[in-house]
C-alpha cells in the first residue's frame, strides 16, 4: 500500500520537488532584497539631506546631488561591464 501511496503522490501535479519550493522562496527573497535595498538608500538620502539641509544653501544641495548622482551612475555602468564581460566582482 505504501508504494501505490507513493506513486499517487509523485504522479500528482501539484505537488512540487523541494528544490523548486527553494528556488521559488529564493526569487521571491531576491525581490524583496532589491525592494529593501532600494528602500533603505531612499531614506538614508532623505535622513541625510535632511540633517544637513540647514548648512547647505540651494547650490549646495545641487552639488550634493550631481555628486551622489554620478557616483551611482559610475556603479552602474561598472556593473553594466562587468555584467557584459561575464566577470564578477567577488
């Protein structure tokens, strides 16, 4: 009766190998990772600026932009190659 259970069970559609139910948790993780990340630099840039804004006049602020904006724009294009190139960084 066991081995007839079993046959059910694997034949059964909507039961899912443990690797995909992983797989699944860990995409479903990496979402969330980027979601988190992307979170979490908004509000450090907001508290930052905010913190600061009394000593800034509006040019400063505007340098202060171009300046974390390029920074993240170099990253980018760095990820960009090393993504094109098939290298990683670690």
């Amino acid at each position: 009766m066991t081995v007839i259970r079993r046959i059910r069970i694997k034949s059964c559609p909507f039961v899912f190998p443990v690797y995909q139910i992983f797989a699944c948790i860990e995409e479903i993780t990496g979402y969330f990772a980027i979601a988190a990340g992307a979170l979490t630099w908004w509000l450090g840039i907001t508290y930052f600026v905010n913190k600061v804004r009394t000593k800034f006049n509006l040019r400063g602020i505007w340098i202060l932009n171009r300046v974390i904006g390029s920074i993240v724009m170099l990253v980018s294009v760095a990820g960009l190659i090393y993504t094109l190139l098939g290298e990683s960084i670690y």
